[in-house]
C-alpha cells in the first residue's frame, strides 16, 4: 500500500498512466480464448483537432471497450484517421501558399508528395489528443484510410462494384463547390438564411397571343431556361400546356409543360425551369423527356457565364462572375420589359462549409453508385433486428431515407484521395481496373489511355472502414479473425446517411453480414443555452481546457452522465467541476481508508460479514452493479453513470463510512476494501485514471485495473433484513437532521430523543444502533417510560414510532415560530405569484422558452420551500 498524496491532481497521474498502459501494450487484444469484442472509432479527419464533439463520441467507445475488457472478453478498438480529401488539400494549399507556391504550377504528384509530408509532420495531433481523453484504442494497429492495405480494399471495392453494374458514370447535378471546383456531399453543404430577392419576370409566348409571368430567385439562370411548367390541375393554364414561350434577352423558344412540381398557391403559378441549375427542375426535365445529355449549361466550374449549347448567350454576358451577372441580366430583362416587380425576401442558401461560397446545383459527368439496390439488404437487416438502432426512434428517419436513396455521387474533382480506377480512350470509353495494365489489355494493344483525374469521396473509402481496418481482401477468413460483425458503432445521429448507412450497404454487399450488431446514435453537444456550437458564434468549448482545468476523468463523467438516449447535451462547465468534486471526495475516501487501516481486497467475492452495516454496504454493492450492468446492456450511459455515482457519493462516502467509524474491526476492514475495490473497477470504465491510481494505491497489486475483473458478486447470501435496518438508520437520523437543521437548533447541541409507539422491531434496532444514532444524530435515547418534558419540541415519524425531541432552552420557541411563519408566507407569495404568471396562456405563449423553463423550475422551488417550513412549524407542535 502506498501513502496517496494529500491533494488529488489528476495532471500528472493522467499522463503517467496512459503513457504505462500503452508502453506495456494494455490496449491490444491479446487474451486467446476470449471471446473478441470489437468496435472501429468513426475515423477523424486527419486534419482535425479534437473538439467536443469527439470527446463524447470517443468518451462513450471508451467506457464500452473498457467495460467489455473488463468482462474477460478480448477487447478491440480499431483506431485511425481518414485522409479527409478536401481539407487536407485546402490545409495544404494555404500552406503552400505563405511561401508563394501553387499547387498547379508544381503538378499533381509533387503536390501529393507534399500532402504526405505535411501528414509526417502535422497529421497526428488528434490521435495525441484522444490519448489525453484516456482512449484504449488499439494504437499498434493504427489505420489510415490511405495506407497501403486500405487503398487497395478502396481500389477493388470500386471496380467490382463497376464489373456488377452497381457504379457508372452519368451526368447529373451535384452539389458543386465554385470556390473549391469539386463536386461534394450533403453534409458538407450549410444552408444559411440570407436577405434576397424574388424577380417576377414576363414571359411572351411565341405566337404573340399573350404571355405568362413565372417568379424566380436567381434570375441570372433564365439564360438555360428550358420549359415553363404548371400545375396539370391548373384550370387557367390548361390551353397553354404544350404551347411555347420566347425567352427574353436569348430569345430561345421553350415549351410550357403539365408538372405537379408547379403549385397553383404560390405566385402565379407558372415556375420557370432550369434542369441544368437545379435539383427539382432537374426531375421536371427528365420527366418532361429532356435527356440529361441535351440539358444546358450556363456556368463553368468557377461559377462564371459560359455559352450554352444554342450559342444564344450575348457576348456581353461570357465570362461574368455569377453576382456581376445577374446585375446585368436584371437591367437587360428591365430594358426588354421582362421585368414586371421585384420582392424583398429571406431565402434560403446553400453555402459549401469550407469554401463559403454559395453552391450551385451543376451538371456534370461524374462516377455514381447504384445505392437503391444496395440499400435493399440494409433496410432488410434493420427490419428485422440484425442490426439493431438504439435509439429505436431513427428507425423511421432511416427507412424513409433508404427507402427515397438517390444514386450515390462518389468522384471528387481533387488530388489528394484515392484516385479513381478508370482509364479513357480517345472516344471517351472507360475502362475499369485494378491496374493500368488491366485496362490496357481492355481497351487492346495501341490505344492511348488517360486516367481519370478525379479522385473518390472520402465517404466511399470510410463506407469500408469495419471491414478494410480488419485485413478485408486478404484475409481469407469471412469472420476476419473472428471481429466481423463489429459488437457495436457509435456516432452522431447527424452521419446516419453519410456513413452509417454506407457501412451497412457495403459491409452487408461484400461480406455477406451485418458490419456491427448495433448502431447507436448520440445528440449533439451543444452550448449552455442550447444553441448549436460554432466558431462563428464564439460559443465552441475547448475539451483539452477542460481537461487542463478539471481532468479527463470530470470531462468523461460529465460526457456519460449527460448522455440520453435521443437528447442533445447543453454543455455545462459547472457539471463538469461537480464531477472533480466527485473525484476529489472519491480519493478522500480511500485516504480515509488508508488511515484506518482499509486496503485493497484479496478476493472477488464479498468477505463475510455479521454486522448490519456491513451487510447493508453489500447489498447496496451488488444492486449498484446489477443498476450498471442493466444500464450498459441497453446503452444507457446517463442510467449508469449516475447509479455509480449515488452509490459512491451517498451510500458509501456519505453514510457508510460514517456508519463505521469507531467501529472498524477486521470484518469492516475487509468489507470496506472489498467495496472500495468494487467501486474502482465499477467506475473505471468511466474515469480510468484516477480509479487506476486507487487502485495501486490502496493495495500491491498483480495486475492494473484495466485488465482486471468486472465485479460479480453473488447476490444469494445477502441478508435483506440487515439492510432493512441500516435503510431504517439512515431515514431516521436524516430526520433529526432535517428537523434541527429547520429550526435552527446549534450544531453543537446534544438533544433528549423521546420515543413513542415504537413496534418491538423498531426497539430492538434501538438497542443495536443506539451509540451510531447518538453520534450521527446528536441524541441521547431516553429510556421508555421517561415523562417527556411539557413545552415545545420537534416530532419526527418514521414508519410507527413518533421520535420527540425536547426543545425549550434550546432555541427560543416564539421567536422560531415566527420566523417559520413569516417565512412560510413569503415563500407561499413567490410560489403564488410564479403560478399566476405560468397560468397566464400569454406569458407561455410569447415568453422565450428558457424564461417559462425558469419560472417553472422556481415555482417549484418555492412549492417545495413552504411545504419544508409548514412541516418544521407543526413539529415544533
């Protein structure tokens, strides 16, 4: 046993320990015969830094990889970082750019070069970060999504899918970045309300009979207008369907056409349609038979005016940046009479979230994959419970989005990422292979190839991540060692689509299985008054300053505690300081229990035991661990951090080891080191470091914590009347307690404790508990019989006895009465007032909602406070 420092400092002991548990290989399954257990961390990109928003993702993996450690099982986390194409050539670039570089004037592979040498010496401060969160990942086994086996699982991925007919190039919109000129996902797309304009514009129809009037945000895209639609049930345009309109400015003829995209309600109820520029009247082209191939362009890669297929664009026009054109455009329609008014209005923009440039749906060939077939086994597996969402409630969100996927973008127009696996001809022919000469043999003997330039999106290569980080191709094994399935993945709800889904697609069309059992999503973390985080706003919390202030072992508590099932976190600094608190007051104990002579235990099993308290601080042991157990099966992180956290705080700080001072004989010396033993090996999933340090300071020890042994104690030889009694204990003295602390009774003061009507059960723990009640409650018993004293007292019930407590002499009665009813009549004013207010439908109606949750929440308060001070002023009798 070795003397624990009389300060907790977690700065130290943080760093010694992780550095101990990894030098000595602690994190890497190495128990043969176990049965393995396995989780991948969603890779962070390798440009990141942590924020806390990984601190939650990778605080929950940790305690889940801990615990199953913990339970014997051969625990596995995959750890690694995804290459992370466009920010890691946007980070590039900028630094390329402060020495006067660029990256066109170097070339293609000198670029490349330079992003892996960035990535030496750059790329690993989030993995040195996670370290300081305390996450056992399997660093031995670090991946990257751009190592050697991990590309070729990416390369052989996309060309057997092209041999299946489930990817091919096509020409379709995408979301495409002017800033970045590359085409990208969804959820690198954020749409921000801005003040615009809605232009209403006359259209003439071609035989001069009359004209029609469409609306439009951007008018500057009427250059590639291709028809006008309206609604088929639109009585007032039903002798126009099929008829043409003359466009001003190009003065292109185009058809008026029958779509239900066209609503009667809004403006007139003719909308222009522009299938080159946008995504819904892309769907009213096709369905109006316009191929893909014959839709017009009007802007280049860098969102300038380009000319389209007619030739009809003034020359005044080519070139323009797409604001500068649309100023000249509107004079030019306002010139030609096309003009008819102009619109205030807040429109919604999409904006690329690394470029901030505002996006623009574009038509262009790219490589699509065909996710309607391969989601079919997905939404399969999660129907019938081979793949498990917790919370069960995205179930719906899932099935509605799999059920409407739309082919899967997946060439990126970049350097950096893994480029795509396809070789043209001269005529535009591609050919598909795992290596040049594969596609030369294709394409015969002679014909010039070039490689397709673009490259995959990092999402296609994160798809494979359970599989391709297990050995996936070259592991012959379908099981990969026994590790495929993954027993569970974590993540936030808002990559369901992005990552989770794909995982399922891929995993499920490759390996023939399920990539994980079950799949649960976290909220958001998000700022103290429940607005999302973000740099913009100045609201984002550093983790690693928290860290700096309170410990990881705080930060991971505060993330587990606040972790429900469905809900977003509102972060919240003074948590994360309670929980210190909880540290500091957990290393006071086991100090206390060094003092008196409590070490660590010799047996997983609970020592035997004959004094109640003893047996009591068991019971309450076995059920604490049952709470847990239960909580964790479920993935209930809150239910199991704070069932761990009342029992170390009240049970056994609190009360227990009051219980038994001056009384500590060799029985409660073993029964307090086993439960201090249980305690550590219960909480450490949850604050490793500080447990670890306990753990080696309460006993010597064969092995460290985190390969030891999740308590299992045996819940047959409890006594459950023991525990009755000390529950018994317990109820009574926090009612003298209470009672003296109400009525302003000196601490100091001893006080005559008077029963009546006690049961012979209730006397008989008297007589065993009488010298623990005088000293925790301040009592002398009065033996049965004794008069009680005329004159006030304090009376406290608990099951049939009455309990009196004397106090005139004590405190000046009067004087108390009066100040309980005063205070009585104040608090009951609060009360009533906050109840007037929140019966007022006006308050709660327009008041925000943070001001009603107030009023409520100090309604209750004062509720609580005159019920207290009405129930202090009857004892007083």
């Amino acid at each position: 046993m070795t003397e624990l420092p009389k300060t907790f400092d977690p700065a130290d002991m943080e760093s010694r320990w992780y550095r101990h548990w990894e030098e000595n290989g602690l994190f890497r399954p190495d128990r043969p015969g176990a049965e393995p257990w396995t989780i991948v961390n969603p890779p962070p990109n390798v440009t990141g830094s942590l924020h806390i928003g990984h601190a939650l993702d990778n605080t929950l993996q940790d305690i889940l990889t801990r615990h199953a450690r913990l339970k014997g099982r051969d625990a596995m986390w995959v750890v690694g970082t995804d290459h992370a194409g466009i920010a890691t050539q946007m980070v590039v670039e900028r630094n390329l750019a402060k020495d006067g570089q660029k990256r066109t004037a170097m070339g293609r592979q000198r670029f490349v070069e330079k992003v892996w040498e960035w990535k030496a010496e750059s790329g690993g401060a989030i993995t040195r970060q996670l370290r300081r969160l305390g996450c056992s990942m399997d660093w031995a086994n670090e991946r990257f999504t751009m190592d050697e086996g991990f590309s070729a699982a990416v390369i052989k991925v996309f060309v057997e899918l092209h041999r299946q007919g489930l990817l091919y190039r096509d020409k379709r919109l995408v979301n495409w970045d002017p800033g970045l000129g590359t085409a990208i996902s969804d959820l690198e797309v954020e749409t921000r309300e801005i003040q615009g304009k809605f232009w209403h514009l006359t259209y003439p129809l071609a035989d001069g009979s009359g004209t029609i009037s469409v609306a439009t945000t951007r008018p500057e895209t009427m250059l590639a207008d291709m028809a006008v639609a309206v609604n088929p049930e639109d009585t007032r345009y039903t002798a126009l369907v099929g008829r043409q309109v003359r466009l001003p400015i190009t003065g292109r003829l185009i058809p008026i056409v029958a779509d239900e995209h066209a609503d009667p309600a809004l403006g007139s109820g003719a909308v222009k349609i522009t299938p080159g520029h946008d995504f819904n009247d892309f769907e009213v082209g096709r369905r109006a038979g316009i191929e893909a191939r014959d839709m017009l362009n009007m802007l280049g890669a860098r969102g300038e005016i380009v000319q389209t297929a007619d030739k009809l664009v003034p020359d005044e026009l080519i070139g323009l940046d797409r604001a500068d054109a649309r100023k000249r455009i509107v004079a030019l329609l306002e010139e030609a009479g096309a003009l008819e008014r102009v619109e205030d209005r807040v429109i919604q923009t999409p904006y690329g979230d690394r470029s901030g440039v505002v996006i623009e749906p574009w038509l262009t060939d790219q490589w699509y994959v065909d996710a309607q077939t391969l989601a079919q086994p997905a939404i399969a597996a999660v129907r019938d419970g081979d793949i498990q969402l917790v919370p069960k409630s995205w179930e719906k969100t899932f099935f509605n989005w799999m059920e409407n996927i739309q082919p899967w973008c997946v060439s990126r127009q970049l350097w950096w990422g893994h480029q795509i696996p396809a070789w043209f001809d001269g005529e535009g022919r591609a050919y598909v292979a795992e290596t040049e000469e594969e596609a030369q043999a294709q394409a015969g003997e002679g014909v010039a190839l070039i490689r397709d330039p673009d490259v995959l999106d990092t999402w296609f290569s994160s798809a494979l991540w359970p599989f391709a980080t297990l050995g996936w191709p070259n592991d012959a094994d379908p099981t990969l060692g026994g590790r495929y399935p993954n027993d569970v993945l974590i993540s936030g709800f808002d990559i369901l689509f992005f990552w989770n889904a794909r995982m399922m697609m891929q995993g499920m069309h490759f390996l023939k299985e399920v990539p994980f059992r079950k799949l649960y999503l976290h909220g958001l973390v998000r700022a103290a008054d429940g607005a999302k985080m973000s740099k913009s706003k100045g609201n984002t919390v550093d983790p690693l300053g928290l860290i700096d202030t309170y410990g990881a072992d705080a930060l991971r508590f505060f993330m587990a505690a606040m972790e429900s099932q469905g809900r977003d976190i509102k972060m919240d600094e003074r948590r994360v300081e309670g929980y210190r608190n909880f540290a500091t007051k957990l290393w006071n104990a086991a100090r206390f229990a060094q003092g008196n002579g409590i070490g660590g235990s010799s047996t997983l099993e609970p020592p035997a035991a004959t004094h109640a308290v003893n047996q009591w601080i068991i019971a309450e042991c076995v059920a604490t661990v049952q709470a847990v157990d239960l909580a964790l099966a479920e993935l209930r992180f809150d239910a199991a951090a704070n069932a761990i956290y009342q029992f170390v705080w009240s049970r056994f700080c609190d009360w227990y080891l009051e219980l038994i001072k001056g009384q500590i004989d060799d029985e409660t010396k073993a029964v307090a080191g086993w439960t201090l033993d249980q305690i550590l090996a219960l909480l450490h999933p949850f604050m490793p470091f500080i447990t670890e340090e306990l753990w080696h300071g309460l006993a010597e020890r064969e092995h460290d914590l985190i390969v030891g042994h999740w308590p299992q104690p045996d819940a047959r030889s409890l006594n459950p009347e023991a525990s009755r009694e000390i529950d018994w204990l317990i109820r009574l003295v926090s009612e003298i307690r209470a009672a003296r602390t109400e009525l302003n009774v000196p601490p100091g003061a001893r006080l005559p404790l008077h029963v009546r009507d006690a049961g012979e059960e209730t006397q008989a723990r008297l007589a065993r508990q009488a010298a623990v009640l005088a000293r925790l409650a301040r009592v002398d018993l009065i033996a049965g019989g004794a008069e009680e004293p005329s004159g006030g007292a304090a009376q406290v019930v608990v099951d049939e006895a009455t309990f009196v407590l004397p106090l005139a002499g004590v405190i000046d009665l009067e004087a108390e009465r009066a100040r309980l009813t005063k205070a009585i009549a104040a608090a009951a004013k609060e009360r009533d007032a906050l109840a007037g207010r929140l019966s007022n439908a006006s308050f709660v109606e327009r008041a925000k909602p943070e001001a009603v949750e107030k009023a409520r929440a100090d309604h209750a308060d004062k509720d609580a406070e005159a019920t207290r001070l009405q129930a202090a002023l009857t004892r007083l009798g």
